[in-house]
C-alpha cells in the first residue's frame, strides 16, 4: 500500500502568511472552530396543524398558518398537533 506524503512548507512574510506546496502534494485544511462555537438547538413545544390525510406529510407552525387551515401541500383539512421543535428567533 501506498502512502502519500504531504509535504507543505509555510513561510511568514511582512506579517502574511504563505502557503508554498511542493509539487504534486495536496493540502488540506480543517476548521474546529466553527464547530464548537454553533449554538445548541432549543427545542420547545409547538402547536403545528397537520395534515389529516394519511399519505400526506404536510404541516405548518400555528404562527405561520394560513386563514383558511388547509394543507399547504395537498389542500386536506388539518388537525392541531403539539411537537418538539427548535425555536424560531
């Protein structure tokens, strides 16, 4: 088995970094940072009207329903649910 080897040489210059690859040689970044500070999904509550037709799976938050209460996909009458849902700012 074959191993490639990465070869990367950094130089610092007036205070920019540079990134000089040699020939052939592949670089690859990785950013942990991003990760670690996303906020954690807050799940709360919600009433959400669903659709009464089995095979569909429309629904809708309360806050956001139409007037009229019909499924947004296939235009079945919807039922009031409870469901745990991430919270909207």
């Amino acid at each position: 088995m074959e191993y490639m080897h990465i070869l990367l040489e950094v130089s610092v210059t007036y205070g920019k970094s540079w990134l000089k690859l040699k020939r052939g040689a592949v670089a690859i970044f990785f950013n942990r940072r991003a990760q670690e500070e996303k906020p954690e999904d807050i799940l709360m509550d919600t009433e959400v009207y669903s659709c009464s037709d089995e095979s569909c799976n429309g629904w809708m938050r309360k806050d956001f329903a139409s007037a009229d209460l019909k499924c947004p996909l296939c235009g079945n009458e919807t039922n009031m649910e409870i469901r745990e849902l991430p919270k909207i700012n």
